[in-house]
C-alpha cells in the first residue's frame, strides 16, 4: 500500500477516534470520518492484548486485505481505521469480508450503484 493512502499519525487517529463515526461486528471495528482530500486513507490498528507480533500482523495483514478487495465498492474522501479483534485472526474469509461490508454499509461509506 503506498504511504499517501495510510493513516501514519497519533493525532490522525486520535482524531477519528474522538470525533468519527463507529460500527462494531464480531471480527472488526471500522472507525470513519470525511476527509478533506480525493481518496481515502486507512489505519490499521491491533492491540498487544491480541497476541504477540505475529498474530498481530497477521490480522493486519487479513484486515488489509478485506479493504483492499472493497476499496472499489466505498465512497471517495474518507479517513477509516479498522481495529482488530480477536476473532479476526481466527474467523473464515467470508466472516470477514461480510463484516467489512455490513458495518460500512451502517455507516454508509459503500458507493450507492444501481
């Protein structure tokens, strides 16, 4: 992922923290808030109460992923950062993905195409 679409900056999430929208499912939580720019940015976010790195990487890596694939199907100029939980290293590929989407259509960040 290049380094303009990522959210790298304590007060970037502190700030979607404190003042963005949040939906919560069983694998993930998406926080969102309208940006100024033409694209979106994403954080990634995995607490040490997780596991150690590698667990922790890894669902970064599976959270990434699941964005990736429906980066297309969401609406431009948005900040989100997903935080992971601990069935989101365990859960299947469609629990996930199926998450992904039900929350973001909750917060109403998937393109409206007919």
């Amino acid at each position: 992922m290049k380094p303009a679409v990522t959210l790298k900056k304590n007060y970037e999430f502190r700030r979607l923290y404190q003042r963005g929208a949040s939906a919560a499912g069983g694998s993930m939580v998406v926080y969102c808030r309208k940006n100024k720019l033409g694209h979106n940015r994403l954080g990634l976010t995995s607490s040490v109460k997780l596991g150690h790195a590698v667990v922790r990487n890894r669902a970064r890596r599976r959270m990434r992923e699941v964005y990736r694939l429906n980066a297309g199907k969401l609406r431009t100029g948005w900040d989100i950062i997903l935080v992971a939980r601990g069935r989101t290293v365990t859960a299947p590929w469609k629990e996930l993905n199926d998450t992904f989407l039900r929350l973001c259509r909750k917060l109403d960040l998937l393109e409206d195409k007919p």
